[in-house]
C-alpha cells in the first residue's frame, strides 16, 4: 500500500485509508473464478459442486480469453453473471480486464480472443526455449502435461510444471525467478491495448471491469483506465486488505464505477473457500449495466 500514497492524496485522499464499518446488506460471491478452461486446476463441474455446497448467491466463471465453461447448468443460471479476463496491455504492462455479460460466442471479442489464444501457444514455446537456454530442462511435452481442456494455454502451467519436476517448490517461485514480467524466461504476450479490449467489451453487450488493480505495475493506470472506459473495479480481491478495498471502494464510487470482487480461484486454498461478501447493492448494480448494455450494444 505504502506506493499508493500519492494516488491516495491525488484521486481519492487520505482520510480513505479508513476501512468504513462493516455492512451488513452483503450476500456471498464470487466474480472470479477459473476452471481447466484456462489456467484453473478444477474442471467446470466440479467447480460448479462447490459453487453448490459454498452457497454463493452470486458467481462467475472467468476464464482466460475464453467462456468453454459456458453454459452452465439451468438450476444455476439465475445465480451466475457470464464473464471471462481478458489479458491487454497498457503503455506495456499487463493490465486483466474482466468481461461480464458476454453473451454471444460469435461476437468481434470472441473471434479476437482466439487468435489470441494461438498466440498463448507461440508464446508458450518462446518462454521454454528461454528457459532452456537457462539450462532448465523443461519441455512442452511437461506443460501439456499439467493441461486438462484448457482452451487458454498460460504461464501457471508453465510454473505448475517446473513444480512437477522438482526445479522449484511452489507455483509461486516459479514466477518469482523465472516468468513473472521482469523474470529471465518471460516473453510478452501479444495482445491488444487495454482501451480496444475496452471499447470491444462495450461493442459486444458487456462491461469492462479492472481486474485485481492492485496487481497493477503503476498506481496511475487505475485512473488511466478508467479513462479509457472501464466501467468498474474488482475492489475486493485477496490482494487487497481492507484499507485497500476502502480505497478503491471510495475510487470507484466517486466516479459512478462498478464495484466486484472474488477470490481469484485457480486452486483450493486452504484457508480461504470459495466466495467473498459483496454488498447486494453493487450486484444489483452490475446486473443492471450488463442489461443496459446489452440493450443499446454501446
């Protein structure tokens, strides 16, 4: 939080550093998940099991560049908002943008999405040939290994499969000496700027929502993308705390956008379940931009 102290003072002011008492109209969420469509290590069955036993009153199923997981079973259509994230970049840093109320799986971001799904596979070859001119025995043959119907090939399969054999010891080392953005075996993924993504969420019946901002490389691109056109931010996210969420909830709510949240799933945790509380107000919310949305188509 320490390097948001300027946006603090700059878009929002301190006093939000406060987390507002707690409010008790919330329901129980998740606007954030990813199953074996893309980078998950649940299949969409069995993450629909536990959307089930968790009781989440709200959920999506946001898998990269992609809605394989779609749809999903008739008793729980009521439940679920359709979305995915959708990987951009802005002034080149990565930037996830989540799309909710995608309905037609014909629509110009869908067809963009996956040529840019092709490039996920080149991109996939390049970061191994770095890896093994790092003297890192790693093949494609062990990343496809780690793939269960994944229409979206990504670097946590990459990592979970450095895990497999034994080169380091968690998903998370594996990005933190070798594929996060700055790390030795990292290769950009080509992909659109974040304000045609944007603009093409909009032209398709959906809304654009910032994904983790938190995890953003400058604290500016907050408001920058807001700018461009996002409609919302995922406010509560396992990277924020609750100062962090007051934050972004005042950001947000000064500019009439969007609040969302989930937990990010791409596997069990164990502490942390699925489902996080959202106020009801702000899922009414979000229904309600994706209906006026899909009426005007802009």
């Amino acid at each position: 939080m320490a390097g948001w102290a300027w946006f603090l003072e700059a878009f929002i002011g301190f006093e939000s550093y406060r987390p507002a008492p707690p409010n008790t109209k919330c329901m129980l969420c998740d606007l954030h998940l990813h199953t074996t469509k893309s980078d998950g290590v649940w299949a969409p069955e069995r993450l629909l099991e536990e959307v089930q036993a968790r009781g989440l009153e709200c959920f999506s199923i946001t898998d990269h560049d992609c809605m394989d997981a779609y749809p999903v079973p008739a008793d729980l259509r009521e439940r679920c908002i359709p979305g995915l994230e959708v990987d951009s970049h802005h002034v080149g840093h990565t930037v996830h943008i989540l799309a909710y109320g995608i309905a037609d799986p014909g629509c110009e971001l869908m067809c963009r999405l996956r040529t840019q799904r092709e490039n996920r596979v080149e991109r996939m070859h390049a970061m191994i040939l770095r890896l093994q001119r790092l003297r890192i025995e790693i093949t494609m043959a062990d990343v496809q290994a780690q793939v269960t119907g994944a229409s979206s090939l990504g670097r946590p399969h990459l990592a979970r499969a450095l895990v497999a054999k034994g080169l380091v010891q968690t998903v998370q080392e594996a990005f933190d000496r070798y594929i996060a953005d700055e790390g030795d075996g990292f290769v950009a993924l080509e992909r659109l700027t974040s304000g045609e993504i944007i603009a093409m969420i909009h032209r398709c019946g959906g809304v654009a929502v910032i994904a983790h901002p938190l995890r953003l490389r400058d604290p500016a691109h907050v408001h920058e993308l807001y700018e461009l056109g996002a409609d919302g931010v995922e406010a509560t996210h396992p990277t924020a705390d609750f100062a962090a969420q007051a934050m972004l909830r005042k950001f947000a709510l000064s500019r009439g956008l969007l609040l969302t949240g989930g937990t990010d799933f791409h596997y069990p945790v164990a502490e942390r379940g699925l489902g996080v509380e959202l106020e009801r107000a702000d899922i009414e919310a979000l229904r309600c931009a994706i209906e006026r949305r899909a009426r005007v188509g802009s």
